[in-house]
C-alpha cells in the first residue's frame, strides 16, 4: 500500500513531467527561435519547484535535497 508520502511525490514528478511536455510543445509552436525560448520558463520555474519539492519530501533534509536547491 502507497502512503500519502508516495501519492504525493509521484504527482510532483507528474507536474515535473508534464511542465516540461508543456514547455516543448509551447517551443515547437513558435516560429523564431527566440520566440520559442519563452516556453522554457514554464519548466524551469514549475518543473524545477516542483522536482525540488518531491525530492524533499521523499529524503527530507539531506545532502540531496541541498544539492537540488
């Protein structure tokens, strides 16, 4: 049985994942480059918020969960 701790890292790394699928789909879209690179931020803010958050909660405050930040 999957404890809350699980359900809840496992729908982080879900919105990780599906930011970054976001993001790419935004990048592909847009015609100029530099206009493409707009669509990065959604996983760089988001993504990595929430990838930094699932890895706290799973190991608490380590040596890992430092390196993420």
């Amino acid at each position: 049985m999957s404890s809350w701790r699980d359900i809840f890292v496992m729908a982080l790394l879900g919105v990780t994942v599906l930011s970054c699928w976001l993001g790419v789909l935004g990048m592909l879209r847009m015609k100029q480059p530099m206009q493409a690179l707009h669509y990065m931020a959604l996983p760089a803010d988001i993504g990595m918020s929430a990838l930094t958050l699932a890895v706290f909660v799973e190991t608490g405050f380590s040596q890992a969960s430092v390196k993420c930040v």
